[in-house]
C-alpha cells in the first residue's frame, strides 16, 4: 500500500478529486491543508518546485504537482 500525503486547501476541486480518487481505490492518506498548518504553505511550495499550487501528493517519497483526475 502506498504511502500517500496531500496538501490542500479549502474549496479546491482538484484537491477533492484527488482525495476522492484515493479513496476510491482503497488507498488510504494523509491530508495537510495550507491554511491551517503552520509551515504547510512554504513546506507545499518548496515541494512543488516554488510554485504555489495545490494539491500537492506525496506518494512512496514520489512528488506530483497537481491532479488531473487519475
């Protein structure tokens, strides 16, 4: 089973397809939202390559940028 981390934030509809894609295939994950986590913002951004978008997946250590709807 993967080790999944997504960072997210409120009213995003890629972030909830991705839960929803998780979640769909039985995968179970870690959700980190933005806003409400002190550090998670530049943390996020940092793993983006210094863009500032959501949502951003941590998967077995791989980084993915964005959702696209599986």
């Amino acid at each position: 089973m993967p080790k999944v981390t997504i960072y997210t934030k409120p009213g995003c509809p890629y972030c909830a397809a991705a839960k929803e894609h998780y979640i769909n295939s039985g995968i179970k994950y870690k959700e980190i939202d933005v806003y409400s986590i002190k550090g998670a913002k530049e943390e996020a951004i940092k793993l983006a390559g210094g863009r500032a978008i959501v949502p951003v997946i941590l998967e077995d250590g791989a980084v993915k940028v964005g959702f696209g709807g599986g």
